[in-house]
C-alpha cells in the first residue's frame, strides 16, 4: 500500500512510524494520522502515559521508521502456575521477576521504550533491557499484575513477547562466563605487575644490580608468578589432566608442560637464589592464551544465543477444551493424556492423538519427510510437530511430551548427541607431535649439557627449552582465527555454534542432504503449468474459497491483487475438485478422474498427464469451455540456488548423497535434477541417524574424512547429532537447531558454499600461524639447544611470536571465489 | 632506595585492591552486557516529559 502510485498521502506521514499514510485511512478532521491501527494503537499508549518523548528519542536514533505489528495475543498462557513456576522468580518482598525474549527490538529507542514500562502497565517495578540478547528482565509486583498484562503492555507497545525458557542453564552459563572474565582479567594484572618486577631484574642484568634488590625482585616474582599459574593457569592444567586421562590429544598438554616445568624449576631457582626464573613469560602466556579463548567463547556464545532466541519463538502453548465446550490457551506442558485440544488451521499439533472431529490436511514432513499433505479424517492419529493445514480440528490426546512420536525421535538426539566422539581437532593432532617433539629435544639437551657441563645446567636448558617451545602462537592462533571467521560466518548469516565444525568443512569429505525443506523449499506450489495464465488466473480466483494445500498453492502462484474478477456458485468435491464461475465464465478444477467423469480428456492431455507423474509431481487438470484442458503440476519446487550449489560442491570432490523419508520415486526425481547420484528413499528418521553412523564407520578409515549432515526437520535432528557435522537450514525445526552444529539463516544451501570457502581459508591461516610458529620455536629450540639463550630473549621472542599469528590471523577473505554474484 | 621495600608492598597492595574490585564487579554482572549500558547513558531524563504537544506536532518533513 505504500507504493500505491495513486495514493495522494505522500506528504502525510504517519504520527507513530513516519511511514506515508494511504489515501483510504486520512481522516481529514483528526490532528494525528496513523498508517495503520498499530501504529494508532502504540501511539495512543505512549501519549496516555505521557511517553511522547520517544518520538525525539527515535528521531535521533533511528532514521529508518519501522511499520508496528501487534500480534493481539491474549498471553493467557502466561499465568498458567505450571508455566510460572519455572519461570518466574520471587523476590524478597513480595515482588516476582522473569525474562521475556521481545521480537522487534532493534535500536535504542526501543531500549527506552522498553525500560519505561513502568509507566505504562500499573505494578511493573522496573524493565532492564539487554539489546544484544532482546531480552528484558521484568520486575514485578504480583498481587497487583498479571505476567499476561505484562505481555499485553508489551504487546501493544509492538513487542511480542515470549518467555524465556531454560532459566536454570542460563543461570549456570552466566556464572561461566563470569568465571572466564575473572580469570582474564586477574592473568593480566599479575603479568602487568610481574613484568614491573622482570624490567627491574632485566636492567640489572644489564647495568648491575646489587644482591639485595635482585633477591626481592625474585621473590616477588615468584609470589606473583605462582599466583598466576595456581588460578588463572590452573585451567591448562586441569585441561591437560583431564586429556591425559581419557587418552586424548589436546594443546594443553605442552602448555601445561611448559607452564608447569617452568614454575617449578623458577621456583627452584629462587629458592636456592642462583639461574633463571621465567615468571614473567610464563604470566604473559597465560594471559595471552586466556585472552584467545575467551574471544572464540564470546563468539560461540553469541551464535548459540542467536539460536535459542529462535527456539524460543516457535510457540508453546496449546488451546484446550474444557468440559463445558469452552477454550483456554495453557503452555504446552500442562496437556495431559485423555484431555481435548483444539488445533487451528495452520497452528501446530501440540500432542499425539485422535481426530475427534473435523476432517483435515496435516503437513506431517517435519516428522517423516513426506513433501505431500496427508488428509486425515475423525478416529486418524495424528502426531506432535505436525502443522494443521486445511480447518480446525479437535483431538483427543493420547501422548505427551516424551511418549509422543517426536519425543521419542528426541531421546535419539540426545543419546546421539552423548555418543557422539569428539573431533579432534587440528591444533591438538599438532599437539601430539609438539609434546614428543619438545620432550625428546628437551631430554637431549638435559642429557648433553648434563654430561658436559653438570646437572644444573642440564636443568637449566632443557627448561628453557620447554618454556620457549610452548606452543603459544598456536595456542592463541587457532582461537583468533576461528573468532574471526565465526564473526564473518555470522555477517554472511550463518551460525556456527562450534569450533571444530569449521574446521571439518575445509576437507571434502561425505555430505548428506536432506530432500523436504533442504533441497527443496517443503511447500507446495505450481512446479509447472500447460494452460493459459488467463485459465490459471481463473483457477486461483476459485481456489482463494478453498483451504486444501493445492488449492492454496495455485492461488499464490498467481498475483491476484490487481484482479476484479469474483467467484461464484462453488461447488466442491473433497478430495476431488471443485468448480464454479469467474465472472460468467464456468471453470472446472481438479483431478484427473474428477475432470475425466464429467469431460472426456484428450489425448495431448493424457500425455502431459504422464509426464507431469513421472516427475513425481500431482497433475491437477482444469477445464474451461473457451480454454477446453490445462494441466498444472503440483509439487514441492526445488531451491533455486540447488542445483547450481550441488554442482559446485560437486566439483570440489565432495561425496553427496541425498538421504529422504519421502517416497523413494520423488527423491529420486528430485535428485537427477539436482545432479546427487546416490539417492535414498523411504528412511526413517532412525534409518536416517543409522546411515550417518555407518558413513562415519566407513569413512573412519580415511582420516580426515568428515561426514557432514544438512537437514531441517525432527526427522534429521538424530542424524544431524550423530553426523561430524549437521548443519539445519533456515525454516527447520526447534529439534534440528538444537541437534545442529550450524544454523544458517539466509534461504537455501548455497549459504554452505560459502560456509566451505570460509573454513578453507580460515584452515589456511591456521596453517600459515603454524608454520610462522613452528619457525619460531625452531630458532628459540635452537638457541636454547646450544645454551645461547636467556631470560630475556624468551621474554622478548615469545610475544612478538604471538603478536605475529594474531596479525595474520586477521587475513582478509575475500568470499567464495565462483559465483560470488550468485549469492547477492 | 630502600624506600622500594614499603614501595613494592604498597603498590602491589594497590594492584590487589583493583584486582578485588574488578572480581566484586564480575561477580555482580556489571560486564554481563556490555552494549545496553552504553545506550542507555545516552538519554537524558528530561526527555521523558516533553511538552506533549511540541513533541508529537513538530514532526518534520522527511
């Protein structure tokens, strides 16, 4: 409405969202003029509550005005005492707090808004908004307010509001996150201090020094040194504990080697006042190495953030029928077996049960992959997760939570998850090779120098040796550079909530595709037509009467909102057609045998009948007088972007196999046009998660070989637990984001083109780090080998090391090298 | 220059003191979230009562 050409309201802009207001809603005699009865509705809260302040507060904030959309909801669910009690907190004081995800918070004007709330619903104490999360922590007053007006005040405000689940793990992870900064932090104010104390000893060295000041210097060294290694340190070392007792390569293990050598010989030679001490490099590796991991950690947290955000969106509530016949909104945890629940058309079946009345269509490809709408009628089953498409229905529940099909289909992914061996990661493989390496360098040097010039200075190099080797630069490295690309990754919209997931990207390896929602879009739509677009018009204008899925795919494949045209005397079929008049002309739609009772069909019609089922697609025929035949083929259409990315990964060496719950003769239509060669049909999700395993089993011989799983729906969630890798593509659902490693947000699989380039090329820095490092270690190996080394030049060799990787670790990218223009 | 015996002592104390300081503070959840903060210190309170009118009737041409 905003681009109507002939709207006169060009200059009248809209009180609440700037945006022009459309010539049909001016209403001449009023002061204040809304684009539309949001924006009215937002605009008469905040001038009752005397907020007008936020339109100066926006206008300086936010030049681009934003439409308002409420969504009405009556948040009834919200007061539920089951819901509140895991989610509300109360507070000393008779006051309750809990945290709401809020959808449309973008800018600061919103946070205004937001922490204003107060103002706006009586009994709210207070609203602290964190923009980064969308979340905000609402404080208040029970016996005066309703958690459900809370909602609706937000609500109104252009909020919708949900609440967040899982407050318990937040709560834990919070204290985790806190935890690591503390631990940052204090390494960097002990490396600070002891490098005041190492400047003093260094310049003595140099200049002379007396005995006095030397000895306190190292004592406080030492006392800071030992802080350093015991409390911040102390997570290398449980690290490597930790590694060595389940028998399983990790860098910690040459850092804690080093870190621990280096104090204890330090230590020693404190004591006794005579040698090197090494406190100052070993708090400044700390410290560095700390700083690396916390960047990735607040980088992985940011992705996973990003996706339980999303999980929080997908409703959880239900609508239950009382005795009485009437309805009540209850979250989706109080339903219990033998109670009936009402499902409307195009909401999501919340539990397993029995169609007690209405007949309808389900969506069921979540769950089974099946890309066609099953019809279901009173006395069917119908399963959890399974989307309501046609008219309400009313079911009686016969399974709940995790006895229901898809709760089940859970426990796999959990189980899967649990398994699942974790890949071991390139920086520690590099591990296992540093530490044997160092310690037969370090075993040499301590046997040579011993045999020649003592023990003591046996000691003495062997233990520089192994603080200078400390493989730092990795260390730091790989951290830096996967931070980087999952910044990058989450800029081109693609979430990747682990490490090691980029890593298995940057080798070809096996890559299974799902087919529904993956491959393909998981709608029904027009796939092709053999008619007039005249008649296809005439078609959608019947259709727009009916709620079948077909009927709902022939209407949006036309554009109907120019037309004048109306539709009279329907008359449907179910399950067959339906027919009626478009303007005067009659027009008959539906299935071959529907059309062919009334009309015999032709010949050429027959033909692009046959042609449209050998492409697995539903053949509709229509039928006009003027026109006489059409047909359209009805099917699930694949991704623009399928075929084309295929190819490229194709063409990278990867292994693809298209693995589908759906009837094995569409994926197999659905695979020769995408170009996979290996198709299976008819997998359960079972079978699904079993295939991944005996691909890994298999590829397990190679190393190096990943097996990387692309899904959607909870029938891919235990696959995607079971796989190296499972990446869930946009749409899918709530089960196969949390199973997923890799979340991508933009439409289609070409996202997973550039999500390969990206790893190559952080895999590349990596290596480049290493071989800059390894360079480094073998000059500071060297030196300390022949004895040439010291204190200071450690001191000064290691930081520039670091600083170096860090450096490089930044290079640019310059996306995926073909079809970049594909993606944009 | 042996004042660097009660030097050293003092200013490490000093360091101990920020260190705690800086403890206190994560522990409390003052670096939770390091962006609304910053948004928020942005508006002045007296922008929450405008004068009604003046507000909502001097909206500019875009």
């Amino acid at each position: 409405m905003i681009n109507d050409p002939t709207s006169i309201a060009q200059t009248i802009r809209c009180d609440h969202c700037q945006l022009s207001v459309p010539s049909g809603l001016i209403e001449p005699d009023e002061p204040h003029q809304f684009c539309c009865h949001g924006c009215k509705s937002v605009w008469n809260v905040l001038h009752g509550a005397g907020l007008d302040g936020y339109y100066a507060v926006r206008k300086s904030v936010d030049p681009n005005p934003q439409r308002t959309s409420a969504t009405g909801d009556s948040y009834e669910e919200l007061d539920d005492p089951a819901f509140q009690e895991t989610c509300v907190e109360n507070l000393p004081g008779g006051q309750a707090q809990t945290e709401l995800l809020l959808e449309g918070m973008h800018c600061a004007a919103c946070v205004w808004l937001i922490e204003r709330l107060p103002s706006v619903v009586d009994g709210v104490v207070e609203s602290r908004a964190n923009i980064r999360r969308r979340t905000t922590v609402v404080c208040y007053q029970p016996d005066k307010v309703k958690l459900s007006d809370i909602a609706r005040g937000l609500d109104r405000l252009g909020y919708a509001a949900h609440p967040a689940r899982g407050a318990a793990a937040r709560e834990a992870r919070i204290k985790e996150d806190r935890k690591f900064l503390i631990r940052v932090g204090v390494a960097g104010a002990i490396a600070g201090n002891i490098m005041i104390m190492a400047i003093a000893l260094y310049g003595g060295a140099l200049e002379g020094i007396s005995p006095t000041w030397e000895t306190t210097f190292r004592w406080y060294s030492m006392g800071l040194g030992v802080l350093a290694l015991v409390w911040p340190g102390r997570v290398f070392f449980i690290g490597a504990i930790a590694a060595l007792r389940t028998r399983t390569a990790h860098l910690d293990i040459p850092i804690a080697l080093a870190l621990g050598v280096g104090g204890l010989w330090g230590s020693f030679n404190t004591i006794t006042g005579k040698g090197e001490i090494y406190f100052d490099s070993l708090a400044i590796l700390v410290f560095l190495l700390l700083v690396g991991r916390w960047v990735q950690h607040r980088q992985q947290r940011a992705a996973s953030d990003h996706v339980e955000l999303m999980l929080t969106l997908t409703p959880s509530n239900a609508t239950r029928v009382n005795e009485d016949g009437s309805t009540t909104r209850v979250p989706i945890e109080s339903i219990e077996e033998g109670m009936v629940v009402q499902v409307e058309a195009g909401g999501s079946i919340p539990a397993d049960g029995i169609l007690e009345t209405g007949h309808t269509n389900i969506d069921t490809s979540f769950i089974t992959g099946e890309s066609r709408p099953v019809p279901v009628h009173a006395g069917d089953e119908v399963v959890a997760g399974a989307t309501n498409l046609s008219s309400p229905i009313r079911l009686r529940v016969s399974a709940v939570g995790e006895s229901t099909r898809v709760g089940k289909l859970m426990q796999l992914v959990a189980s899967a998850s649990a398994d699942k061996a974790p890949i071991v990661r390139f920086a520690d493989r590099i591990a296992v090779i540093f530490v044997f390496t160092v310690i037969t360098l370090a075993l040499i040097t301590f046997a040579y120098w011993t045999w020649s010039s003592g023990v003591r200075t046996g000691i003495e190099y062997a233990t520089a040796l192994l603080i200078v080797t400390c493989p730092c630069a990795l260390g730091l490295a790989t951290p830096m550079a996967m931070s980087i690309a999952m910044g990058r990754a989450a800029k081109s919209g693609v979430l990747v909530k682990s490490a090691a997931a980029i890593e298995s990207l940057a080798r070809p390896g096996t890559m299974i595709l799902d087919k529904t929602g993956t491959i393909t879009q998981g709608q029904m739509s027009v796939v092709e037509h053999n008619c007039s677009n005249e008649m296809l018009k005439c078609a959608a204008i019947i259709e727009q009467t009916s709620n079948h899925p077909i009927a709902r795919a022939i209407t949006d494949s036309v554009d109907l909102s120019e037309s004048q045209s109306t539709a009279s005397d329907i008359n449907q079929t179910i399950g067959a057609g339906i027919s009626g008049y478009v303007d005067d002309d009659y027009i008959e739609i539906g299935s071959p045998t529907y059309i062919n009772s009334n009309h015999q069909i032709d010949e050429a019609t027959n033909t692009e009948i046959k042609k449209m089922i050998e492409q697995s697609l539903s053949p509709v025929v229509l039928y006009t007088k003027e026109h006489g035949f059409g047909v359209l083929g009805i099917g699930d259409p694949i991704r623009d972007d399928a075929a084309q990315s295929i190819q490229i990964l194709n063409d990278q060496r990867w292994d693809i196999h298209l693995c589908s719950g759906d009837h094995p003769a569409i994926a197999r239509a659905v695979a020769s046009q995408v170009g996979i060669m290996k198709v299976q049909g008819s997998v359960s999700p079972e079978g699904k998660a079993e295939f991944v395993k005996a691909m890994r089993a298999q590829s397990s011989s190679q190393s190096k070989h990943r097996v990387i799983m692309v899904g959607d729906g909870v029938n891919d969630a235990a696959a995607l637990a079971c796989a190296d890798v499972g990446i869930a593509v946009q749409g899918g659902a709530e089960a196969s984001l949390e199973a997923a490693d890799i979340y991508l947000m933009t439409q289609g699989v070409y996202p997973l083109i550039t999500l390969c380039s990206l790893a190559k090329h952080t895999m590349r820095t990596i290596h480049v780090s290493l071989i800059f490092s390894i360079g480094y270690n073998t000059i500071a190996a060297a030196l300390a080998m022949t004895g040439v080394i010291n204190a200071l030049i450690a001191a000064i060799l290691m930081p520039i090391s670091s600083l170096t990787v860090v450096a490089l670790s930044s290079r640019k990218w310059k996306g995926p090298r073909k079809c970049q223009s594909f993606s944009s | 220059m042996s004042v660097i015996f009660i030097m050293i002592p003092g200013a490490l104390i000093l360091a101990a003191i920020g260190v705690l300081a800086f403890v206190l503070a994560a522990k409390r959840g003052q670096f939770d979230d390091l962006d609304t903060p910053a948004i928020r210190a942005i508006f002045d309170d007296d922008d929450l009562n405008p004068p009604v009118k003046t507000a909502t009737d001097a909206q500019p041409e875009e």
